[in-house]
C-alpha cells in the first residue's frame, strides 16, 4: 500500500471508534503528518481522550498518557536521575519519564501548575528535554495531543500566550448530532459486549499501520506545490489580524493582538497536510480556510469589546476570511 492509501486506513479505522467527530479525526491527522502539536479543546464526555487513544491504537507507536494535576512535578514528565548502586556499578542513571514516547497525551494539561508546563515546553517546542545538564532527544515520531476543559476554573492553571502560540492548532470538539448520539450508544453497547466474549487470538485483529508510512506521507507532503498567490494569501490572512483597522472599523475594535508569524508557518504546514489528505498535489485557497479557525484559535486575543458582545476567535476568523480577498 502506498503512504496515502494507508494513511487512508488510518482514518477510517479511527472513525470507526469516533462516531460524528469526522473533524476532528481529520484535524489530528493533519498535526501527525505536519509534525506539529495540538491542543484539544472540549466538555466532558466528548471522546477527547478517545479520539487520541484511537490514533495510538492504530499506529505502530509507543503511545503514553500523563494525567496533568496541580500536585504534579516536572520529574513526573520528563523523568529524573537515580542513583543505582549494586554488583560493582555505582552510579547516577536517568530514568525517563512518559514524555519519552511517539504519542504522548497530556491529558487536562491546565491542570498543571507552570514549572511542569514549562518542562513540556522543551519537548514539544525542541524535540528534547534536559535533566542534570544532559539533553536526552525524542524519538523521531513525536507529538503532543493536549486536552483541556473549557468550563472547569477551580484548580486550572490557564496556559499562558507563550505556550499556546508553540501548539501548531486548537481544536474544539463540539456535541456531535443526535442521530450519531445514537451510534455511540450503539457502538460502546457493542464494545461492552466484546469485551464480555472469551479473548479471541490477535491474528483477526489488523496489522497496525507502519510509522513509516507517517514519514513517507510527510515526504510527499514537502512536495506539495503552494504557489506564489498562495503564500501572498497566508500572509495576508495572518497581517490582516495585526492590522484590522485596514479591512474595517468593526474588526479593529474586535482584536486585541493579532496572530505571531508561527500562524503563517502553520497556515502553509497545515493547508499542504489537508490538500494531501484531498488527494490534491496543489494548496487551493479552500484548503486555508478549512484549518484557518484552528490555526488562530488560540492565537487571536480579543478586546473587551468583543468579549463582552459575546464573540468567539471562531466568529472573528469568519469575518478576517470574509474580508481577505482571495488569490
């Protein structure tokens, strides 16, 4: 199979266990083949865990979760030196945290008070971590899939502008429709069940999908053409949130600050992962106002204005698309 045709699988392995969340499932596909980390966003209950746990179960990947609380130290993630002594050795060795795997799910990551944070920095941002002075690399597939609840205040530590900037998307997971409600009541049923039966042998279960193929559609990705109108639209998407004066009054007393020139970065890595995804070896103006919501997300801050009127970073990217003109 090629890259594409097993990136494919993937997909549709994994919405077999997300029901109404095509998305989101699309959205964590595009941060693994853009290499980027990604920051889930949603209420309790809507399969924010799940749809992570569904790529690592699918993937020939060391999966790893770390369940963030304000208790939690930066030894508890990034792992620590012990000193071992017996049979002649005598010595300090590092024992590495669960940092140290291809998909890491930092769950309720606001949970975490700053110094652990900031231990998670260095990895997502450097692709290593350093303890005692020694810098220990990441595996060559690595990402960060964080989770936090939006509503919970009490014992949350909101993460700072500096860090949010470093997640290369935001992504929101909504309440899914009433009809797939219904599939999800029907697909746990059938899980329970399942797992009631005598274990079968894994030989019925699919092989899972190679890293390889993640590296091979990351090759193909780097290949994909982005014209010059194109990159003059990604620019212009992201200057138009630093100088919204220029498009309209209404937009101006919306924004805050606008997006850093990680959003441009972003905007181009991420329209190439959806276009490859389409089956397309061109970025179309479509492909960046798929993934535009979630590449400003977490990079807009409104005015008070705006917050008081009730608007969202969503409803404002809505009206910087409407406003850019088009390549």
């Amino acid at each position: 199979m090629s890259a594409y045709d097993q990136i494919i699988e993937l997909k549709t392995r994994m919405g077999q266990s997300i029901i109404g969340q095509t998305e989101v499932v699309e959205r964590l596909l595009i941060g693994l083949l853009a290499n980027g980390n990604l920051l889930i966003e949603g209420l309790p209950g809507l399969a924010k865990t799940r749809a992570v746990k569904a790529m690592a179960n699918n993937l020939d990947a060391q999966f790893s979760r770390i369940q963030f609380t304000p208790d939690l130290l930066p030894s508890d993630v990034t792992g620590t030196e012990v000193y071992v002594q017996g049979a002649g050795i005598s010595e300090f060795r590092f024992e590495p945290g669960p940092i140290f795997a291809n998909i890491v799910l930092a769950d309720e990551i606001n949970r975490a008070p700053a110094k652990v944070q900031a231990a998670l920095l260095e990895a997502m941002e450097e692709r290593q971590v350093t303890v005692s002075g020694t810098t220990h690399k990441m595996e060559p597939l690595f990402i960060v899939m964080a989770t936090q609840n939006p509503i919970e205040q009490e014992g949350t530590y909101p993460l700072p502008e500096a860090q949010m900037d470093r997640f290369l998307m935001h992504v929101n997971i909504l309440y899914p429709p009433v009809e797939d409600e219904v599939k999800v009541i029907r697909l746990v049923r059938d899980e329970e069940r399942f797992a009631c039966q005598p274990k079968k042998s894994d030989a019925t279960k699919p092989a899972p999908i190679l890293q390889q193929a993640v590296f091979d559609a990351r090759t193909e990705i780097s290949g994909i053409h982005v014209a010059e109108a194109m990159e003059r639209y990604f620019a212009d998407l992201v200057y138009a949130t630093r100088t919204p004066a220029a498009l309209s009054d209404e937009l101006a007393s919306w924004i805050e600050v606008g997006a850093s020139p990680r959003a441009s970065i972003a905007l181009d890595k991420c329209s190439r992962a959806h276009a490859w995804l389409a089956g397309r070896d061109y970025v179309d103006p479509l492909d960046a106002r798929a993934i535009a919501h979630d590449v400003f997300r977490h990079r807009i801050t409104l005015s008070y204005e705006a917050q008081g009127a009730g608007l969202s970073q969503d409803e404002v990217t809505d009206e910087i698309i409407k406003l850019v003109a088009l390549p």
